[in-house]
C-alpha cells in the first residue's frame, strides 16, 4: 500500500514538473510576442522580465526560438533608444554566458552593433558590449567574427587612457572614471580571449598593445591587472612579444606582481614569466631585478595552490638555464626534489611534475646535481622517474628523458642508471609516436651507452631494439634523425652489433642520409660509417651506394673543425677498399686533404695520413702491375691484402 502512494506522488510530481516547464514555454512565449520595438517604454519592460529567465533551461531557449525572439532582439540592437539598448545588452549578456547560445548569438549577426556602441560615448553601453564580446570570443568562430568587422580597433581605442587614470587608488577617482575603468577591465578581458588567436595576437602587437601592458601592470585594480597578466601570458609565447618585453622592461612589473595578495595574479604572473623567458634576454632581466628569490620563496606555497606551484616550477624551469651556480646558491635543487615526488591525481600535480623535472634537467648539468640525484637520491625519487618514463604525457617523458642524459654524462653514473633499468625503459620511449620524444630519448641514449664498459652487450640484450633503431633513420625530422646517427655511431663500436645493424639494411639509409642531409645530421651519419666500415666488406659496399662523392663534396664545403673531422675519419676507413681509392682519387681528394692537413688537430692529421697511405699503396701497386719486369714489381711490395692480382685489371 505504501509503495502505490510513493509512486502515485513521483508520478504527480513528475506531472507538476512537466506542467511548470510548459508554463515557462508559454510565459515566455507570450512575454516575446507583447514585445513591440515602437513603444519603447513597454519594450524595455518586457525586456527586463525576460533578462530574470534562465536560459539554460530548454524549454525558455525553444520558446524564444518558436517566438522569433531571438531576432527580435537583434533588431532592438539597432534601434536608438538608451533604456531599450541597455535592456537587450542585458539579455544578450545572460545569454552568452551559455555556449549553445553563443553560436547562436554570432549567426545573429549582433558583432556589428556591439561595435557600433563601443563607438558610442557612454560607458555603460561600452563596459556591457565589451563584457558581451569576451563572452563570444570564448569560440574560434567569435574571434575570427570580431576581427574580421574590424573590431580589434575600436577595442585598441578604449584602453588607449593615460596612466594616471589606472594608478590611483579607488577613492581617488570620479564616478565617471570609476566606470571607465570598468570598461577597460571589460575591453582587457576581451583582448585576454581574443588574444587566444594567433592573428589577433600578430594584430594586436601591430597596433601597439604591449605599451598598454605595460600601463595596465601598474594598475591599482586588481581585476584590471588580472586579465592584463592573462593577455601577457597568451602572447609571450610569441617571438615578437618577448623581445618587446624585453625592450619595454616589462618584466619588471611582473615581478612586482609575485609579491600580490592575490593567489591568481601570483599564477598568470609566475606563467608570463615562464612563457616570456624563453627569450635569454628576458631570463637576464629575471635575475637583474632579483625576480628569483620572489620564485624560489613560492615554492614552499600550501599544497593546496597547485595552479600556482604549476606555474612557479615552470617559471623557475625556464629561469634555470641563466645562471646554474645563482640557482644552486638559493637551494631550489633539494626542494625540487621534494616536489617531483608528489602524486599525479590531476592535471595540476602533472603539470608541476612536469614543471619540475625540467628544471631538474637543467640543474643536472652540473656534476654535483648527476651524483646527489642519480648516486645519493632516495629509491622513492628513483621510482617516481621510472613511472615518469611509462606515462602518456609527452612533455613529462621529454623532460624525464632529459634528466637521465644529462645524469648519463657522469661516467660514474651510468652503472646506477642501468642497474635502475633507465636505459630499457628509454629504448621502449623510443616507440613513441611523438617526433620530440623520440629524439630526446635517442640523445639520452647516447651518453648511456658511450660510458657504459659493456654496452655491445647490453644494447644487444633489448630485444628488438635494433629494429627499432633503423625505423628511426627513416624519421622526416631532422633532430630525429641527427640523435639517432649518433646514437648508432656509439652503438656500432661493437662489432657485433655492426654485423645485426647490416643485416636489418642500415647501410643503404645512411647513405641515403650523407646524400640527403648536411650539418650535424651528416656528421653523425659519417661517424657511423666510419664505425661500420669495421665489419667484413661494409667498405665496399658503401662505395658501390655512391657515398663517396657527397662526403667529398661536403668536406669540401663545410667550415666546422668538428665535421670535418668526421667526414675525414668516414674518409678514412672506406680508404680501405681499393675501389674506393680509386674513386676519391677521380672526386680530387688529394688536394683537400692536404689543405686540412694543416689544421693542428693530431686524430685527423692521423686519419688523413693513413688515407693517403692506401691511395699510395694502391698507386705504387698499379704501377708494379703495369710496369712488370721494369723498376717496379707489385709481388714484391710488402702488403698483405695485395697477394693476388686485383679483380679490376
């Protein structure tokens, strides 16, 4: 008996529920309907009835569309009537709130009139138009809308004050000022979603937006300076925006702002900073004006503020590449330490894991940070790097890869990397589908196995690492490409592995590579020849592949001591096979080794010294064959690989 009355109410109340919804549609369709743009006084009436609906709901959004509603008041905006402007400004501004409705709004075709009343002297008007177009510059379509009726210059416009109105305190100014900075806080927080927009950011910078940052980072309004510290960290990403935070001083102002109350001006301004020193200059001033003591002080904030630890980590990332022996004075690699043990449980936590393993990266360039981390660190530390290396965050497995090459470079290191399995578990990083991964994890690998004493056998005992090695040389990216040369240029120092790297058809890409490519590309490339030439008849295989002229030609044309010397030591071991003298003597090589002879290095002096010793020995061959019974005779001259007569005569 009492189940049927519990169900006989849920059953009225859903009725009830049904019936309000119906009554809304009809109220509201009804209100729409009495809306008539001749008499202003019932119309702005109606309108302020309307504004109280909450258009969330679907039923008032289906009666404003059955209604016409939505059109009717777009042809309000239009009309010259103040009370009935401010009216529909006020419902357009409850409804954008709303993303359904936003699109909606934009193919109403309303920009053009938002922009007609930022043209128009009253700040009212201005202050709810621009609150309206930040709200729609919430979606692509909105911005590029917005641009494209030319509304970014009536904007510029507004905030174009002078900075004695934004300097003084709230019960300094006027009423009439207290509005217009209202309107500018508007106008600022539409540039912060416009500025999403890399043509709007290329504009805004044209028409002079950062002299405006600059006086707004002044502001005594902390809304004001809020939405600025958001505009700054959208655009500093750009090259053009940091030099002229560099120019303008800016960072200075920013500074400032580490010291704010304000737990969200600390975030955007910690984020600026990290986004604007990309730039060396910017990173200069950081230090200059004592900006990271402020960041290294906020790195004890409650654990509660993640947002704003995610931003001061990356900020201190950034920073770090500065001055490493500043960075290690203000204690910050202990407390990084601390931090990167935390537990990923959201975004933020993996965003400050993030933050902080890249700064570890940079702080690891110093020999003292490898030992204390890699030698002296907790296994909790060394357990956290190890699941930063099995993540899907790309970012996190760049800088975790980073960590573990820079550490790598401490021979002393490197047996601990290994024992730690680091080493296997950056070959499996190797698989990933991110072209920044891969190349940072082949870089990584390359110290690892240059100071390991057994590295033949422990790149042998990865099982299909090989394969995975030689896919890579096949990358279209170019550090890709350049990482894994050198990566295979240590690997092949091991006879055993160049004997696997020829049979999986290594020979044929780098070629292919020293055909294609120059720079340090090429360099690692002919280093890895010249290490594969160590295995059975690689020499000449390499020859017939046509190598020989492009590592001329390049050697011919390269000014760095460094490739030279490398495209001379490649030279060099395929002077081993006859047929490949013969060809360096036809591409001219004589003479351009003799002028890189001079160069006071004694490997390469070595290397070409043993060039010319095979061309040599070929030469004096060639004539004892040619010339038997005369001065020369070829069985006697003392050379074991000559004890037969060669295959081209």
């Amino acid at each position: 008996m009492m189940e049927q009355i519990l169900r006989e109410r849920r059953k009225s109340d859903v009725d009830n529920t049904g019936d309000e919804k119906q009554q809304i549609y009809w109220h509201v369709r009804k209100l729409v309907k009495k809306i008539k743009p001749a008499n202003q006084v019932e119309t702005r009436s109606l309108l302020e009835k309307l504004v109280k609906y909450d258009f969330k709901n679907e039923k008032v959004r289906d009666a404003m569309k059955d209604s016409g509603g939505y059109h009717l008041l777009a042809n309000i905006l239009k009309c010259n009537d103040y009370d009935c402007n401010r009216a529909t400004l006020d419902v357009l501004l409850k409804m954008t709130q709303i993303e359904v409705l936003q699109r909606l709004v934009i193919e109403l075709g309303v920009i053009p009139s938002l922009i007609s009343y930022l043209e128009r002297p009253i700040a009212e008007l201005q202050a709810t138009s621009a609150l309206i177009i930040s709200q729609m510059a919430e979606l692509q379509r909105g911005r590029d809308e917005f641009q494209r009726r030319q509304g970014i210059e009536t904007l510029i416009k507004l905030v174009d004050v002078p900075l004695t109105l934004v300097t003084r305190s709230e019960n300094q100014l006027s009423a009439e000022e207290k509005e217009q900075i209202e309107t500018l806080i508007n106008c600022m927080k539409a540039f912060y979603q416009l500025s999403y927009c890399d043509s709007v950011k290329t504009q805004l910078f044209n028409l002079g937006i950062t002299k405006v940052i600059r006086n707004f980072l002044q502001a005594k309004n902390v809304q004001l300076v809020e939405y600025t510290m958001g505009l700054l960290q959208n655009c500093a990403v750009d090259e053009s925006y940091q030099k002229a935070i560099v120019k303008e001083d800016i960072i200075r102002f920013v500074l400032k702002r580490l010291k704010s109350k304000n737990a969200d001006v600390k975030e955007l301004s910690a984020r600026a900073i990290f986004r604007s020193c990309a730039d060396a200059q910017a990173r200069e001033l950081v230090f200059k004006h004592n900006g990271i003591d402020y960041l290294v002080d906020l790195l004890d904030a409650p654990d509660e503020q993640k947002r704003l630890l995610a931003a001061i980590t990356g900020a201190i990332w950034k920073c770090a590449k500065y001055d490493l022996k500043v960075m290690m004075k203000k204690n910050v690699f202990p407390k990084l330490i601390q931090l990167i043990t935390r537990p990923i449980q959201d975004e933020e936590n993996e965003e400050i894991r993030v933050n902080t393993v890249g700064a570890l990266a940079e702080l690891c360039q110093l020999s003292e940070n490898r030992r204390a981390l890699i030698l002296r660190g907790s296994e909790e530390t060394m357990n956290t790097l190890k699941k930063s290396l099995k993540v899907v965050n790309t970012d996190l497995l760049v800088n975790t890869c980073a960590v573990i090459g820079e550490c790598a470079q401490e021979k002393e290191c490197v047996d601990d990397i290994v024992r730690n399995d680091f080493v296997r578990l950056i070959w499996s990083v190797l698989k990933n589908p991110s072209i920044e991964v891969q190349a940072k994890a082949a870089w990584a690998l390359i110290p690892c196995i240059r100071n390991y004493d057994d590295a033949g056998e422990l790149v042998r005992s990865y099982v299909g690492g090989f394969e995975v090695i030689i896919r890579m040389l096949d990358s279209p990216d170019l550090n890709v490409l350049g990482h894994t040369c050198a990566a295979i240029s240590e690997i092949a120092k091991d006879k055993q592995n160049v004997a696997i790297l020829t049979e999986l058809g290594m020979l044929p890409k780098l070629s292919a590579i020293i055909s294609k490519h120059k720079g340090y590309i090429m360099m690692y490339a002919s280093l890895a020849i010249m290490q594969s030439c160590k295995w059975k008849n690689n020499s000449y295989d390499i020859g017939r592949m046509g190598t020989i002229n492009p590592l001329i030609s390049h050697l011919k044309k390269s000014k760095s001591l460094e490739e030279k010397a490398a495209l001379i030591k490649a030279i060099s071991a395929l002077s081993n096979d006859d047929f490949n003298c013969i060809t360096m003597h036809k591409c001219g090589i004589v003479p351009i080794l003799l002028d890189a002879s001079k160069i006071d290095m004694r490997d390469m002096q070595e290397d070409i010294a043993k060039c010319f010793s095979n061309i040599r020995r070929l030469a004096l061959l060639v004539d004892g064959i040619k010339y038997r019974g005369a001065k020369y005779n070829y069985k006697k001259i003392k050379s074991t690989r000559y004890s037969m007569k060669p295959a081209w005569l």
